[in-house]
C-alpha cells in the first residue's frame, strides 16, 4: 500500500509524490514562463531501463540544474519528447529517481531539507567543507548509498562536484562507475548560471535560454577502461574538457561569474 511504503532511505513515498507535485507545479515557469528550456534527446530517456542508471552532467547552480532534469525525465517518460509542456505529466511522478548533493548544502535550509526528501543522496565532500579546501577519506557509506540508490532506480550525479565550469572530474564519480555498471548518459547544460543565482532558487534575470541536450550512453568497458579513462569520457561527454575552453571565450566565463554577483530579482 503507497500510503505506507517507504523506499531505501526510509522516505515514505506518498510524502515524496506530493512534495514533487507541488515542486513541479511552483517551478513550471522558471523553465516554461519567465524563461524557456530548449531540450533535446530526451526520447532517450523513456527507452532506459527501471534503474541503474547513473546520469552525469556539468553543474551551474545547486538545484535548479536538477529540478529542470526532474522535469524533463517526467515529461519524456509521460510521452513528451523535447518538451515539457503540459504539466499533467507531474501528476504521477517516477519516485525513484536521486541526485548525489553535498551534505552540507541540503542541511544549509529549510528549503533544502524539503529537497532532500524529494531525492538527494547527501555525501561528505573530501575536497571542500563550506569555503576551506580540505582531505577527507572517502565515507564507504555515502558510496554505498549511490549503490542503493542505483539498485533501486537512477541516479543524477555532478562529477565535478562544483557549479564553477571546467574543473576537473572527480575520481569517485569513475570508481563508482567501474563497481556499479550502471548505463551512463550524459547532460549537457547551459543558461542556468545566467538565469538563477548559485542556488538556484531567486531568478536573477528574465528571457533567457537555458538548454539541456540528452546524450546517448557513454561505450564504457567496465573491466578494461581505467578510472582515467572513464574521466576522459565524462570530460568530453559533457564538455568539460580543457579543450572547450577553445570554444567558449575566457571573457565570457568572466562576465557570467560577474552576473552572479549581481543583485537578485
């Protein structure tokens, strides 16, 4: 019985059906409204399995990045391809999907407890605490529950770990790719830096594009690809390589970092 049901982490999951309800219904617009959302590939989604899948993208801001995907993994699985039209499509959400977020950041609210429930595989940082750089062993439970997580269904990860473009891939996200064998799709993101301030909560400014494109999975030999080699992919899958520094001006980084210090709406 759904009114009792809990999944993995102990969330009852008729609390979490309602809390993406109203999540879905109260951030419509920012993706369909006061800003658009241009999508492609998502047909790819409605064709994956019921789990372990691990989804890896770029990061802009703390959570509007992954209320967007929320959206459109619904939307696609709802029969809407490239679209998120209609939001009938939050009426009956898939309950199974996580996102991996620093520990610290989901207990940094209200707001963000709240989005924790709806998903978050909350983990130790080992590089960073708040602003201070810091070395901390790896937590085998915070792994561990990115396993439990893929058992159960899938999983939306940032391997770089920060919202600051063109850092590197952390080595995690690669071992627990060799250990799991999850199917690996790549996202691309763009705009939600411009749109949102860092947490992505406040709309720091109107009209403006943000876009999302869907990658078919990443070839991976789980017994022969290295973890360098799996962080190569992911570098390039989601366009995080040094090498698209080429495409994208240093000028421009420049002036949305400036954008972000700028006064909220």
């Amino acid at each position: 019985m759904l009114l009792f049901k809990k999944n993995p982490f102990g969330h009852y999951l008729i609390l979490k059906k309602w809390l993406i309800r109203y999540m879905g219904i109260m951030t419509h617009r920012r993706y369909r409204g006061f800003n658009s959302l241009k999508i492609e590939g998502s047909e790819i989604i409605k064709n994956l399995p019921s789990k372990n899948v691990l989804f890896v993208s770029n990061h802009q801001t703390y959570f509007a990045d992954v209320v967007a995907m929320l959206h459109v993994f619904n939307a696609s699985l709802h029969g809407r391809v490239d679209s998120i039209k209609n939001i009938g499509y939050i009426w009956h959400p898939k309950l199974n999907i996580y996102y991996v977020a620093a520990k610290e950041t989901m207990k940094s609210g209200l707001l963000p407890r709240l989005l924790s429930y709806a998903g978050s595989i909350s983990i130790e940082r080992t590089w960073r605490e708040k602003d201070k750089a810091i070395k901390r062993k790896v937590r085998f439970s915070d792994v561990s529950n990115i396993g439990k997580a893929l058992d159960d269904g899938w999983v939306i990860s940032f391997p770089q770990g920060t919202t600051k473009p063109f850092n590197p891939i952390r080595k995690g996200t690669a071992h627990i790719i060799k250990k799991y064998k999850p199917i690996v799709i790549p996202i691309v993101i763009d705009g939600f830096r411009r749109s949102f301030d860092k947490k992505g909560i406040m709309i720091k400014k109107r009209d403006i594009l943000q876009t999302m494109q869907i990658k078919p999975k990443l070839e991976i030999d789980y017994e022969k690809d290295t973890i360098e080699n799996i962080i190569k992919k992911i570098e390039y899958a989601i366009e995080q390589h040094q090498s698209f520094l080429k495409v994208i001006p240093l000028e421009e980084l420049k002036a949305e970092e400036k954008l972000n210090k700028s006064r909220h709406w």
